[in-house]
C-alpha cells in the first residue's frame, strides 16, 4: 500500500512543516544575529502559527493516510495542539529563566523547537520508521537541553545520564522493532497487525519479546517503575524550564505515540501485555509516591509525583474502555498542573543566574509576598492530587470510572493508596506556602512581576485548572471528538 | 434518559438573569463596595433585585402567553457522563414563576427597607464598615433562591436549598460576636450554628431522596422523575417522599425540626422577614407542591405530611401565646403559618397552600418589618433617654457593650413587657402592624382570612382531624396577635425607651405601606367567586394536569365558599380578639402576665417553649458531647485511632526511606535495573 502526497496530506501536514520551518528560520536568525528578544519572538511566533494551523487544519482531515509513515487524524491533531502548548509555554517561561544566563541563550528555544516537531512526528507516525526518527528526534535535543547549563555540574551530569539510559532504552527500541519485522516481515503498524491476524502467530516467544522489548522503551521515557531511576535526577539537574518540557511535551508526545501503537496494532494489545501494564501501573504508583513522600527538594519531588501520574493513566490502557478519552482528559489536566508547578519553580529561579529555587524551606511564606502566584501554585497541586473542582479530578474520576467499569479493583486500590500518600505531600508543600517564613533565605520576586507575560501566564494556567475542574464540558466536547479509527 | 426538547418562547431568554442579575450586584459590591459608600451599596444591591423581578414578571408574561406551557431555558450543560446528564436548566411554569415573583418582589422591598434599617443598625453596633457584607449576603440568598425555585431538576433545587441555606446561616449570625442585646457573647453564633446544624439534618433527607430517586428512578429532572415514578416498585416513592417530607422539616421548620427558627431571629430584621417569614422557609411548600405527583403516588406519605403540619400549627401557636419577645411572638407565629401551608399542600389543596404562602409573605414581612421599625423606635428613645440623663455621651456610644453590662441589666429594645403606648408615638407603625395583624388573625377581608379560609374548607373536605386542629390553631392565631397589640401599641409606656420612641423615616416605613396595602387586597387574586379564582386558574394551569391523579384532589371545591367554615372561623376570631382584650387590654398590664394568673402552670409550658430546646439538650446534645468526649479519650481517639495512623504512618515513612534507597545516583546501577525489569517482562510471558 503506497500513498502520494496530495493537496489534502500537505495541509494537514501544515503544523509538522510550520515547526521545522520554524527550526530552520531559528537556527538562521541566530546565525545572522545573536539577540535574545528577537530570536525568541521569532520562535514563539513559528510556534504560534503551527497552533493555530493546527487547529486550522483539523476541519480538513483527510480522510486516508498522509503517506506510509504518517497519518495526520484527529488524535495527532490533539496531541500535537498539547505538544505546542506546553513548548510555548516552556519558551515563555524559559525567556526570563535565561536574561540571566551567562553562555548562548538562544540555542535552548532551538532544540525546543526542533524536540516538539519530533514529538509532533512521534504522534503522527503509523510505521516504525516513523516512530523511530520522531522518538530521535524528540530525545536527541533534549540530551542538550537537560545539560544546558553546563557550568553546573548537576545539569551536565543530568545530560549525560539521559544520554547513557535513553541510548540503552533505544537499543530495546530498536531490537524490538527487529524482532517483530522477522517475525512479521513488516514495518508498518497496519502491515504487522494484518501479517499477525493473517498466520495468528501472536503469542509466539519471538511476538512477545519484541513487542515488550518495545513497551520497555517506552515506559523508560514516561519513567513507569523500575525503568524510572534516571528521572529525579535528570528532573533536578536540568534547568528548571527545560523540566517542564521534560514533564509536558516529551511524555505527552510518547504516550501519544504508545496509544496510537496498541491501538492500531489490536493483535499486540494481548491480555498478557495489559497485565504487564497493570503491574507496571501498581508499581509506578506505590513507587513514585512512597519516593516523593519524605522529599524536600520540591524539583525531585515532583519527578516522583510524575512517575506516579503515569501509573494512574496507565490504568486507562489497562481497563482497555474508553481509553482514548480517559488519557486525553488526565494528560490535559496533567499538562495544565504541570505547567504551573514546573513553571512557578522555573520563574521564581529566574534572577538566580541558572541555580534552581529547588529546596522547599525557600518558598515558606509564598504567599504573604506573591499571592496571586502562592494561589495558582496552590491550585495546580491540588489539581494533582486530584481535588474536586479542579481540572485533576476530573481526569482521576475517569480512570477510576474505567477502571470500576472493568473492575480493576487492586489497580484501584493502589490509585487510592496512591492518591492518599501524594495528598500527604502535596498538602506539605501548599502548607509551606503559607506559613509566615521564620528564615531569611525565602525567596523575593520582583515587583511588578504578575505584569510579564510570563506570570500572567501562570496565573491564566491556574484559573484554568479551576475552570475545567468547575465546568469541565469543553474537554467533555473536545476529547472524545478526537477518537477515530486510529489506523 | 429522559431527553426533553428545550422549548423556550417570548421572554424565556430572560431567564438566566433572574440568577445573574443579583449575582451581578453581589461580585459589584463585593469589588467597589466598600470605597462608595452605601447608598451605593444599598442601590446597587436593589437595582440586582429590581431587574430580578422585572425579568420575572415578564417571565410570568410568557409564560401567561404560552398558556402555560413549561418553557426550558438551558444556560449550560453540566456534566454527562454514562447515563447521567446533568445541565443547568431553568423551569419556567406558573408554579415557578408565581415563586420568582414572590421572592423577587417581597426581596426588593426588604432591600430598599433594608438600606434604613442597617444604616442605622451598624451605628448602634459600632460596625459601619460591614453594611457591604450584608447586601452581598442578601443578594447570595436571592440568587440561590431563585435558582432554587426556578431550576428543573432536584440537583439544581438542592444547590439552590443548600446556597439559601448557606446565606441564612451567614445572616443569622451577621452580628456574630454579640447577642440581640448587642452584648459580647456566642449566643447570635450559636443560634446561626443551630440553624444550620438543625438544616443539615433536613437536607441529609433531601440527599437520601435524591439517591433514591437517581438509582431507582435513574433520573433527577421533574418530568423524568415523575415519569418513572409510576413504574417504580412499591416502596420507592413513599420512601422518597419521607425523606424529602424530612428534608421540608428542616427547611421549613416543622416538628421536630422546628427548632432553629425562632433562635434565627437573631438576624437583623430584615433577615427574619424575608428569609425566615416570606420566602426561604417556604421553601418546604414549594417543594412539595413540585412534588404532587409523587405524593399523589403516596396517599399514605400525604395524611403523613398533613399531620406534620397541621400538629406543627397547632404546637407553635400554643408557643406564641406566652412569648414576650416581639420577633420571638412573630417566629413561632410564622411557624404555625407555615404549618398551616404544609397541611394545606398536604391534603392535596396546592392551591390553598400557594395562596396562603404568597399572602402570608405579605403580611409577615410586613410584621417583621413593622417589628424592626418598632425595635428601630425604642433603641432612638433609649438613646435620647441615656443622653437626656446625663450619661456621658461616649459612654452610651462607645462603652456601651462593657458598662451596660455591669451596672444595670441591659435594655431589650424587643421585649414587649417595656413597651406599650407607642400608638401615640409611632402612629405610622402602629396602623402598619395592625394591618398586619388583622390579615395574620384572618378577619376579612384582610388577605389571610381568604386563604386561611380555603384551607380550612379543603381540610374539612378531605380530612376532618386535620381541620379541627387548623381551627384551634387559627383561634389561638388570633388570640396571640391580639395580645401583642395591646401589648404594644396600647396601654401605657412600661418603659422610658417607649416614651420617648421616634417614628421611623420613610425609607424604612413606605416598603411597609407597599406590603399593608398588598396585605389589605392580596386576597383579591383568588376570591372564592366565580370569575375571580385568578391565582387558582393561573395555577391549574401548571398543578391540574397534576392534580387528577392525586386521590384527595380538591375536585372544583377550593372554589367553593362555605359560609359555615368562614363564620365560624371569623367569629372564633373576633372571640379571640376580644378575649385578648379583656385580658391584655381591658387593665393596664403588671409585672406578670394575666393570663399566666389564669393558667398557671399551663402557661408556663408555653412561655418555656415547652420545653422542646431542653429536652433536646438531654436526648442529642449531651450524649453527644459525652461521646465526643469518650472518643478523644485516652484511649480512643488519642490512642487507638491516633496510634494506628500514626503507626501507618510510620510504616509508609519507613517504606519510604527503603525506597530511596535504589535512588543511588549510579548511572551503572541505573543500567543494571533497566536489564533486570526486562528479564522480568519477558519472563512474565512463560509463567
């Protein structure tokens, strides 16, 4: 099955063309001039523009595949509308993170730019090839990205660690790939599944190894236990803007991409691999939350706290109803309460000269000097325990609402063992927000500071967490409209 | 799901404002509020109100036009999941408008008085900085009211019973570090907390009702509900109409659950009159009334609900006849009013009991308000009276609360035994309350006597006990309200606050005129003559399509006029008048009731409440406190319980710093895990 290229797949490829074109334009302005505002605006700006024909081209789908490799349907076109939210948002926040900075600055917003059009590639893909060079080209800039201030040995070390196990991860990757291509003699998702279906042939050692293989791949990128160890410390060693793309647009571009792989590939999605998933979803959650409980670095605790959240969405894929739905309305609460936590620690470190505000005693008191950002920090993590009246129990609602409907009930049971611990720690770090700071060392913003677009950002984020927690019917709308057939 | 095609006609796309609107007034106030002042304030609080109920009435228009037809307005889907829908509907009929017009239109003239009464009421109380905070309180209650009547579903009703709810404890305890003497104290606290503890009771009815309904019923909006409730097995709509019957105790203040209403009157008066007299406290009433055709399912549940009310009547009027306290007179009479309503609704009469809610809004508010205006009266007298005698004025001023205190026992501006003869001084509130009186004593043609007078014909039509009870309770209504005008208005000042009471200005006193002159023809919109049963047939159109399925329907009597029923009810009224008289009027008053001197120890009961207040301190509350006691114990609560969660504690701390542990910052080790979870993974496979 060949597919040319029409008038139809090129406007739906309008967004992946946009954010290269983007990249390539980023990379020229730099060249021919080194000025931080101008090089960031005009980043932003290719950005912006791939959202919004993004959104421009999802009226327009085509109705087949784009080419062999890709398929641009309403799934890609959500993730890849979250994908450029959370890197415009990690640009904004980055900008003033790096007025500080003491080397390049402008090369950070490049391989942003250059790792969200691999998540965007990632999430389209069908083919292995496809999924491959997405998956490269999403981790290959983030190596630079987590060591980006490399005057810091902890971030170099965090590039370097990422480097050493993603390269480990994509060795399985690839290994995987290679034992289902013997087995099968296809490449693309659709020709497995055909090949599988056609000598049912699926539970054969060779099927099993690769397709686990691969799945370990990819649950070292959305760090689920025990291939997470490297999270905490990449997490913390990073630059604080580039966690919050770690945490956002690379895992949303991987699950994304996980999703369409089990479900274009049915014969794959056994009952042995949903029982793997749930053991790994039960791990993950006890796991992350035990390890974020006694932490005190707010950085490595919310590392944890992501291992878990991924456990609890996994627990969608595990009761296999309705998967689509629940994921995408956890993964955009997740998305939104992400960005505000990640995205306050980014902003107030940001006259600091590349040190993270990463310890908690520092934000005791908060909220007597920056209300309004004490507050939405407040609300994003309460969404992330999963409070009522914010968008994060909405999304926990879901997956329980699967998970009892297909009567899961120890993976429940962990989600509520889960939940409980992570209110424990949550609650301590809202509570230090507003105790009155017995030490010197609290941080100061500068006044004025809720006037930058980054602050309004922030706060704007945090009301949207409120919003779709006390009226969640446009994600109600919008969601499930993503679901198609998603070969 | 039972799907409805969302008809809306004429001014239907009003209907949203009638929430928004004062919910408008209230985020303005609580913005600029407090920088403008309070005429302001007071304006900006009564224009939300105003266009309330100027988008009600015209409402009420469309829906006169449509004859009556429910027209739907969706503001928002909610949530849908599975099966379970939810939408923020607005039901418009002549049932829900009839309420919005009452609520709207009674709460507009509670405001504009409100704004003279607490200009004058945060001056005594040294407070003039919270006037803002009760007009936003007051516009929340009228924006959960509305919601609360207006929404078409039994979750949008019970955020609207829970938002009322949430403004009556607010207001009752508005003054919440004093009593109503304005002495430091708990007690005005106190009663808001009994208010709403003794509400939350009701409302766990209302829940359990909602429950059932949703699980079998599968349903929470009207028309789906009663849809279903015709096939739903046997015990299911009786079980949900006790609870929701419990749920109108509560609310409504029926035995048992009576109890939080008179301690309410610590509110500011404008509070008693339009929350707990007009309308929030009708609530009960309304429901149902929206509720006739599950009650119509439930016979038994109806004579149940029949005799809650009627007994309540009964009860609080034996109450009110030995209070001595004005507004503590006009609860329990509201009370017993209130009674009367849910009998009314009880023996199928929806329209008696709609009649008797609206006339009774009028010429309660105007009591309460009157009231207010006559408590306003003597706290300028005593003022005068402090000043005139030589007390410093800063002492009467600022350190009032603390000497008072000391010296002598504070002034009741409220008690009645201090005051008498403010016909002469008050003229203007004198013939107010007495209009008042008369509707509420139910002598025609004052508004009360024709509703009154219709539910008691459909009681003597559908249930004999039931009428007799009503009768005794009417008596005795009139008895009470006769007794507090001698007491009041008649004899001769008992205290030098009344002597030198001052009348009220017009800002407080021209709403009252509204509300005597609606209390004098209110009765004209249901006569029972033919051609001028306006309310029934306005009614009808919205509760007869209803009412032939209810077995005790007032089938075409209502209309009817029972000369025998009216007279005897006149002249045991007139009687009561007049033995009210003899007793309270005829001599000038001593220091001990005249009629205490007849009954004795009879009396006693009434003036002690009966002593319901103490009997539920012995049977809830110190149990309670004992076992609140008990349980945070040593060994209970601080040990047992205490001491496994901290143990679990201490085992998930433990667990915790085991975990950490593989976090050893080794990038080898980091490898070697990887390796290992894929053996494991791969392995799953042959176990």
């Amino acid at each position: 099955m060949s597919t040319n290229l029409t008038s139809d797949g090129i406007i739906a490829f309008i967004p992946i063309i946009v954010a290269a074109t983007t990249a390539t334009l980023g990379m020229l302005g730099i060249a021919i001039k080194r000025d931080h505002f101008w090089n960031t605006t005009l980043m932003l700006g290719g950005l912006t523009l791939a959202l919004i024909s993004s959104v421009w081209a999802w009226q327009y789908l085509p109705t087949e595949a784009v080419t062999d490799l890709f398929i641009v349907d309403a799934h890609a076109h959500f993730y890849m509308l979250a994908i450029l939210i959370a890197t415009i948002a990690c640009i904004i926040l980055a900008y003033p993170y790096m007025q500080s900075h003491s080397g390049n600055r402008e090369e950070l917003y490049l391989l942003m730019v250059l790792a969200a059009t691999g998540g965007m590639v990632l999430v389209c893909s069908r083919h292995f090839a496809g999924l491959f060079i997405g998956l490269e080209l999403l981790s290959i800039p983030m190596y630079g990205l987590a060591a980006y201030s490399f005057q810091r040995s902890h971030s170099l070390e965090a590039g370097i660690k990422y480097l050493l196990l993603s390269a480990v991860a994509t060795a399985f990757l690839l290994f995987g790939m290679a034992l289902l291509y013997a087995h099968t003699g296809q490449l693309s998702y659709a020709g497995i599944e055909q090949a599988l279906q056609a000598n049912n042939s699926v539970s054969t050692n060779l099927v099993w190894t690769g397709t686990s293989m691969m799945l370990v791949a990819f649950a070292f990128k959305l760090s689920l236990v025990p291939f997470h160890l490297w999270t905490p410390d990449v997490y913390e060693g990073a630059p604080a803007p580039v966690t919050a793309f770690l945490a956002t647009a690379s895992k949303i571009a991987v699950i994304g991409a996980l999703l369409r792989f089990l479900y274009t590939v049915p014969a794959l999605n056994s009952e042995y691999l949903r029982e793997v998933l749930a053991i790994l979803a039960g791990i993950s959650i006890i796991g992350g939350n035990l390890l974020a409980l006694l932490q005190t670095n707010v950085k490595r605790l919310l590392a944890f706290s992501s291992i878990a959240h991924f456990g609890y969405l996994l627990i969608a894929l595990v009761a296999s109803q309705q998967v689509l739905v629940a994921t995408g309305i956890y993964i955009s609460a997740y998305l939104l309460a992400t960005l505000t936590t990640f995205g306050t620690i980014a902003y107030v470190s940001s006259p600091y000269q590349g040190t993270d505000i990463e310890e908690l005693d520092r934000y005791q008191g908060l909220f007597w000097h920056s209300p309004y950002l004490a507050t939405a920090l407040t609300v994003a993590l309460l969404s992330l325990a999963g409070i009522p009246l914010t968008a994060g129990f909405i999304g926990k609602f879901y997956v329980m609402f699967v998970g009892v409907n297909t009567a899961h009930w120890w993976l429940l049971g962990t989600l509520v063992i889960g939940t409980v611990i992570g209110i424990a720690y949550y609650l301590r770090i809202i509570t230090t927000l507003y105790v009155t700071a017995s030490s010197t060392n609290q941080i100061r913003l500068p006044i004025g500071w809720n006037h930058t677009i980054s602050g309004a950002m922030l706060i704007i984020i945090g009301i949207l967490v409120i919003l779709l927690g006390a009226y969640p019917q446009p994600l109600l709308i919008i969601i499930p409209s993503t679901i198609t057939n998603l070969g | 799901m039972y799907v409805h095609e969302p008809v809306s006609a004429g001014f239907s796309y009003l209907a949203p404002w009638i929430i928004l609107a004062p919910l408008t007034g209230l985020t303005i106030n609580s913005i600029f509020g407090k920088r403008n002042g309070e005429i302001f304030v007071g304006t900006v609080a009564s224009i939300a109100v105003g266009i309330a109920f100027i988008a009600s009435i015209l409402l009420a228009y469309t829906v006169a036009q449509q004859q009556g037809v429910v027209q739907y307005w969706t503001l928002a889907e909610w949530i849908h999941v599975g099966t379970l829908q939810l939408s923020w509907t607005l039901r418009l009929d002549t049932l829900s408008t009839t309420m919005m017009l009452n609520v709207s239109g009674v709460g507009l003239l509670i405001h504009i008085y409100a704004i003279g009464y607490m200009h004058e009421d945060v001056r005594f109380k040294q407070a003039e900085d919270r006037f803002t905070g009760f007009f936003i309180y007051l516009n929340l209650f009228i924006a959960a009211m509305m919601l609360l009547v207006a929404g078409d579903s039994y979750l949008l009703m019970f955020i609207g019973w829970e938002g009322v709810g949430l403004a009556s404890f607010l207001l009752i305890g508005f003054w919440f570090e004093m009593d109503t003497l304005g002495q430091p104290s708990w007690a005005n606290s106190n009663a808001a907390n009994k208010a709403f503890i003794v509400n939350r009771i009701g409302d766990f009815g209302f829940l359990i009702a909602g429950f059932l309904m949703f699980w079998h019923l599968g349903a929470l909006q009207f028309d789906a509900v009663f849809a279903a409730a015709a096939n739903a097995e046997p015990w299911v709509v009786p079980a949900i109409t006790l609870f929701l019957l419990v749920g109108v105790a509560g609310k409504s203040s029926q035995i048992p659950l009576y109890v939080w209403l008179p301690d309410a009157m610590a509110g500011p008066t404008p509070v008693s009159a339009l929350i707990h007299a007009a309308t929030m406290v009708t609530a009960g009433v309304y429901l149902i009334t929206r509720s006739a055709p599950l009650y119509a399912l439930a016979p038994e549940a109806q004579h149940i609900v029949a005799l809650v009310g009627a007994v309540t009547a009964l009860f609080a009027a034996t109450i009110a006849v030995g209070q001595y306290d004005i507004k503590k007179v006009l609860a329990y009479s509201t009370i017993s009013q209130l009674g009367f309503m849910v009998a009314a609704v009880g023996v199928g009469a929806y329209v008696a009991g709609m009649f008797h809610l609206i006339m009774h809004a009028f010429f309660k508010a105007l009591l309460f308000l009157s009231a207010g205006s006559v408590i306003l009266g003597l706290e300028r007298g005593h003022h005068q009276q402090d000043a005139h005698h030589g007390h410093s004025n800063s002492n009467s001023n600022s350190n009032n609360h603390t000497h008072d205190h000391n010296e002598h026992p504070p002034f009741d501006p409220g008690d009645m035994r201090n005051m008498g003869g403010l016909r002469t001084t008050m003229p203007i509130t004198f013939g107010l309350y007495l209009i008042g009186a008369l509707a509420l004593a139910g002598i025609p043609p004052f508004a009360g006597f024709w509703s009154k007078d219709e539910i008691l014909l459909d009681a003597q039509h559908h249930f004999y006990l039931v009428y007799w009870i009503l009768t005794i309770a009417a008596f005795l209504t009139a008895f009470y309200m006769g007794r507090q005008i001698w007491m009041v208005f008649f004899g001769t000042a008992r205290h030098k606050a009344a002597q030198h009471a001052q009348e009220s200005p017009p800002i407080i006193t021209v709403p009252l005129m509204i509300l005597a002159a609606l209390s004098i023809v209110g009765g004209m919109v249901n006569l029972p003559i033919e051609g001028w049963h306006t309310l029934k047939h306005w009614l009808d159109m919205t509760i007869a399509p209803i009412a032939h399925t209810v077995p005790m329907t007032h089938k075409g009597v209502t209309s009817g006029f029972n000369i025998y029923i009216a007279g005897i009810a006149t002249i045991l009224g007139i009687t009561a008048i007049g033995l009210s008289w003899l007793l309270y009027g005829k001599n000038p008053l001593g220091p001990i009731d005249p009629l205490k001197k007849l009954l004795g120890s009879i009396f006693m009961g009434m003036e002690r409440k009966w002593l319901v207040d103490e009997l539920y301190e012995t049977i809830f509350i110190k149990p309670y406190n004992w076992l609140a006691k008990i349980l945070l114990g040593k060994y209970t609560d601080r040990g047992l319980i205490n001491g496994f969660f901290d143990g679990l504690g201490s085992i998930i701390v433990l667990l915790s710093g085991l975990v950490r542990k593989t976090q050893t910052g080794q990038i080898r080790s980091y490898a070697l895990t990887f390796v290992l979870g894929i053996v494991l993974v791969l392995s799953y496979f042959r176990c």
